[in-house]
C-alpha cells in the first residue's frame, strides 16, 4: 500500500519504535472483495481494532485516517474503550454520508487536519464541521496544501506525532 500521507505517519510511528498497523480497504490497492460504501470498511476498521486489543492485547489503540480513511477510520472511535483518541487528515464531509460524521463524534481526544488549499474536503466548510465536535478537539491547518499534501508530508507527521505524544502522557 502506498500513499504519501500515510506512508509517512505510518514511517515516523516505525521510527519511534511504535507499534502501527496500516492497511487498504476492500476492494482498494491490492486488497480483495469489493467496496461496500463504508459497511463493510467500518467493519474492517473493527476488526483491526479487536484483533489489536484482543489478540495482541494492546492497551491502547490511537486511530489515523486519511480522506475516506478519516471518515471510516474515526467513525470506531466508540468501538472500544481502549481506543484513545484519533487524528482525522482531510476528513470527507462534505461527500460522504452524516452518519459517519456522527459516528466519529466522541469525548475522547480528536486532531483535525486540513489543507487551505483542499478542494475534495473543502477547506471553506472545515470550521462549520470542526464546530459541530465536542471537547477535546484540536485543528490544525496547513497553509498552501491541497488534498495530496504533496510535500508536506513530514510537517504532517511531525503534527500526528505530537498529537499522540500528548495524549499518552
């Protein structure tokens, strides 16, 4: 699996010695079956998250998602009380159904990251969607970047590193 952004929160985690697990959806990349429209993603997401704390009895799990991945991945913030929290980068609102909007919804700590530039997840609508989460939550925005961040990958990593950082202390 290859894709900028994720590749390089995925390669600071490793760097740091963190245990991380990334992975294509169905139907995406190399991965087999078919997309199902969030369904079966989220389904997915779930069962990566109880094979993390069921199978290798990990205490904590952090979420980070990128576009349809944001909106998949931190709708199972509620999933598991071992979940501590996530970081959405260009969460899709605008194009993908209120209920994954709804779902991601937590008391748990929350990082939205979002690009001045984005035209997939417009940057225009991002406080009134930013607006619409409880405490805690945190923005951060990245000033010249479009949906790709093409360039700006290591200043995102360095952003969801000190996010998690923060709040495993």
């Amino acid at each position: 699996m290859y894709n900028n952004v994720v590749s390089s929160v995925f390669n600071s985690f490793v760097k740091k010695d963190i245990s991380c697990m990334r992975f294509n959806f169905r139907g995406a990349g190399n991965s087999t079956g078919n997309h199902t429209s969030g369904k079966g993603e989220l389904s997915d997401v779930k069962s990566c998250i109880d094979y993390l704390t069921e199978s290798l009895y990990f205490d904590r799990v952090f979420i980070c998602g990128y576009s349809y991945g944001a909106a998949i991945g931190c709708s199972a913030i509620n999933h598991s009380e071992k979940i501590i929290g996530y970081c959405a980068i260009s969460f899709p609102w605008d194009f993908i159904s209120v209920k994954y909007k709804e779902l991601s919804q937590s008391i748990k700590p929350k990082l939205f990251i979002q690009g001045d530039m984005d035209t997939v997840a417009p940057y225009e609508n991002f406080m009134i969607h930013f607006n619409y989460y409880s405490e805690p939550k945190k923005f951060k925005i990245i000033k010249g970047a479009d949906h790709f961040y093409q360039g700006f990958e290591i200043a995102i990593s360095r952003i969801v590193m000190n996010f998690y950082e923060s709040i495993m202390t």
